[in-house]
C-alpha cells in the first residue's frame, strides 16, 4: 500500500536553520524574559513598599502605647502621691497625740510623788490644803484624757483604694491593640501580544479618570418605592434598594423586572452588600434603631442582628467589617466576626450622611456643610471637597476601582465625581439624564457598573467607560 500524502521529513527539514521561525521564537523568548523581569521589578517594589508600611505602622502601635503607658504612668504617680500625703497627714496627727500623751504622763508621774511626799511628812492641815489642789488638777487631768480620745489622733484610720471602672474594665474591654487591614487590588500591569509584530510587552490598564469618563445607560428600574434610602449592585448583577418609608428591601433581577421584597424585620435605611448571598441593613436615625440586621437573600430571613447602641445610617462593607455612620456618635466600625465596636470619628456626622470605603480610606458627605470628607481609619482627614455652585444636599457616596469619587446631589440633581485626591471634579449625570432629586449611589469596581436611584421612582444602572 503507497502513503501518497505523506511529505518527505527531509523536505520539510530542509534549509530550517536559516527560516525565520528560529528567529522569531527567539525574539518571543527574549521578550517573555524581558516581561518576567518588569514583572519582578513591580513586585520587588511592592515589596519594598510593604517594609516601608509595616515600620509605619509598627512605629504607629508603639507610639500608641507610649502614649498609653505615659498617661497611666501620671495617673499612677498622681495617686500614689495622693495616699503618701494622707498618710503623712494621718502620721502627723498621731504623733501629736503620742507627745501630748507623754506630757501628761509626766504630769500625773509629778502628782502621784507629790502624794507620797505628803502621805511621809506633812500634817493633817498641810495634807488637807494639799489635797483640795490635787483633786482639781486629777478633774483636769481626766479632762484631758477624755478629750484627747475624741480627738482625731486617736480616730483608727484606715487606708482603701477604689480603682476606676474604666480602668478595671480596660484589660477585658479592650481585646486587641487594633485591626490590621489588607486590601488587595489587582495587578494593573498585562501582557499584550501585538500579532502584527508578535511583540509581547507591559502596559498599564488605563484607568478611569474624571475627564475621560463617558458613563453609558444601560437600564431603568421602575420602582414603587416612595423614599429610596439605600442601593447595592450584587455580584450575580441583580439590585437592592432600601426604602425608609416602606421599611422593606426590593431585589430586582439583571433584566429590572422586580424579583421580591423583604419586609417586617424592623426599621430600614441603608443597605450594602456583605458576601455569602447576604445584605446588612441599617436601620436608619430614629432613637430606637440601635441594630444592623444581617439577612439572607436566598431564605429572605434574618440571619443576625447587631447591637449597635446608636443611631446608623450610612453604610459601608470593608473585609470582614461594616463602617456606618452613628450621628451624634459619629462614624463607628463593626466587627463581623466579634461584634466588637470602634469610634474611627468621634465628632458627630449629619443624620443623613452617607459613607464609603476604599483601600485606606473612608469618605462621607454631610448635607449640611455640602461637603465630601475623606479620611483614614484613624479618622485623620485627608481632604474635603465643597464647592456649593456645583454640589448641594450631598447624600449618596461610592468609589470605582481607581478611587475616583462619586456622590449624588439631592438638590442640584446631579451625580458629581471627584478625583482620587478631592482636587479636581466634573458633572457625570444631571436632571436631563432623569435624576430627580436623586438619592444613593453604589459602584461595582469589579464590572464598572454604577447604581443611582432617585428619591422616589426611577433608578439608572450605568457602564462607566
């Protein structure tokens, strides 16, 4: 049997060594190496990046606690001082009894050999004179006595201490120095293979910037709700919104058809989504919403209720933390995992103040002031935005992935951005493009979509390009 089809190997080897296809897979070789190395460098400057920020922080804990123990430091010395001058003051007193004890002991020694002298050699009148003398200075005498164990000297004094509660309280109150939060972006930097040249180099993804920015329409919700307090874009592209006055949640499906409602649960504001399929709801400014409900979407049921003993509006989802805003109490951070509470800004935020989150920072608007605030978690402010001609009755706050601010204004009718360090910004949306009063806002950094809802009525889902 012939194999006609089959090519000659020594044709197909023939003149290999000098084809271009050597050439080529070497020229794709020496630029992978090329890539591995821009590659390696990111990374060896990431790392020395990572140093730089663990001594800071270390140099923050120890700072921290030297202020710690130098405060208790003087807090000790100051009692301490207290109960040595008390006890001086005690000693003191004491003594002074002990000498005048002493003196009249001396006295009565005098009388009582008076007496023995009198008994041996005087007479009968002598004794008699002498006797009348003697028994006022014993009256006085017992006077004395009696008046020196009234006195406080003889008082049995006693020395107690009782601690502050706070500071008894302070080793189980206080169960760890802090939280350490890592956030991780991914990497910006991707191969492009140039077919035309089979060039493979690095280049930045281009990030969204204020000016470049051109937001899209992509669907209008048609909703019922009549004050929309809170929105929340999920990760299967179905969306939450929050009513004050219903005290419900909606759950709209991708294509914004309405899917179901949660109700009866308790008070409602604001509504951000956690992971595991669950949303936390705040419960709003009224002073008996003390809790964040945790709730399952799947079951509609829910799963926890957080004691947070304040007002909480505002809401905002960091790892395994919620970050909300307490009013008066300003802006405290909940633990998921313990529930434990802590004050990141303790002067008080306006009822309706809104807050988000991005890498180390936390931003919130105040519709007072008009103004937008961002902050680290130590409540150190970074910046803050106002500019009344363009953004008035701030409510609603998001971030993208590049850290670009968004935030609604209720009364100009407009979604205003602000670039990642508060220096620059631009109209995004205004009322020709449907906002009516419009209320929250959320962006999902992993699909660059962007929920705005109006105060009542209509909301708008967005790509942001």
């Amino acid at each position: 049997m012939e194999c006609k089809e089959l090519t000659d190997i020594d044709d197909i080897t023939r003149n290999i060594n000098s084809s271009n296809a050597l050439t080529d897979i070497g020229h794709t070789l020496s630029e992978i190496v090329e890539n591995i190395r821009r590659l390696r460098n990111d990374r060896e400057d990431n790392l020395s990046t990572k140093e730089k920020k663990r001594k800071d922080i270390e140099k923050e804990v120890l700072e921290t606690r030297a202020r710690i123990n130098l405060h208790l430091d003087k807090l000790q010395n100051a009692i301490l001082k207290d109960l040595k001058t008390r006890e001086e003051e005690d000693i003191n007193k004491i003594r002074r009894l002990l000498k005048s004890m002493t003196d009249k002991e001396e006295e009565i020694t005098e009388l009582q050999t008076n007496i023995s002298n009198i008994k041996q050699y005087a007479s009968e009148l002598q004794t008699f004179l002498a006797l009348k003398h003697i028994e006022k200075d014993v009256v006085a005498e017992e006077k004395h006595i009696q008046s020196m164990v009234k006195s406080d000297g003889a008082n049995q004094v006693d020395f107690s201490c009782k601690i502050n509660p706070t500071l008894q309280g302070f080793v189980s109150a206080i169960e760890k120095f802090g939280d350490v939060m890592v956030t991780a972006d991914p990497c910006k930097m991707i191969i492009l293979k140039q077919k035309d040249k089979q060039v493979q180099m690095m280049v930045a993804v281009t990030p969204l910037t204020i000016n470049s920015l051109k937001p899209s329409l992509q669907q209008t919700l048609d909703s019922t709700l009549t004050f929309t307090t809170g929105c929340s874009l999920l990760p299967d592209c179905r969306m939450v919104l929050s009513c004050l006055a219903k005290q419900v949640i909606e759950v709209f499906k991708p294509d914004g058809s309405l899917d179901f409602e949660i109700g009866n649960f308790g008070w409602v504001f604001d509504v951000t989504y956690i992971g595991d399929d669950s949303v936390a709801v705040t419960s709003g400014y009224e002073k008996d919403c003390i809790q964040i409900n945790l709730i399952i979407l799947k079951t509609r049921k829910v799963k926890k209720t957080l004691k947070v003993n304040s007002v909480n509006c505002g809401l905002a989802c960091s790892d395994d933390k919620l970050i909300y805003c307490a009013g008066k109490d300003g802006i405290k951070m909940i633990s998921l995992n313990d529930e434990s509470i802590v004050s990141v800004i303790k002067s008080s935020v306006a009822k309706f103040s809104y807050v988000e989150t991005f890498k180390d920072n936390i931003y919130y608007t105040n519709q007072f002031t008009k103004t937008v605030t961002c902050c680290d978690f130590q409540g150190n402010t970074r910046w803050v935005f106002s500019n009344a001609s363009v953004l008035v009755g701030p409510f609603g706050i998001s971030v993208d992935g590049d850290g670009n601010v968004y935030v609604v204004g209720n009364r100009t009718n407009n979604v205003v951005i602000i670039s990642p360090g508060g220096e620059h910004f631009k109209e995004l949306l205004i009322s020709e493009n449907g906002l009516n009063e419009p209320m929250v806002i959320h962006i999902d950094r992993s699909s660059n979509k962007m929920l705005v809802s109006n105060t009542m009525g209509k909301a708008f889902v967005y790509n942001l390009k």
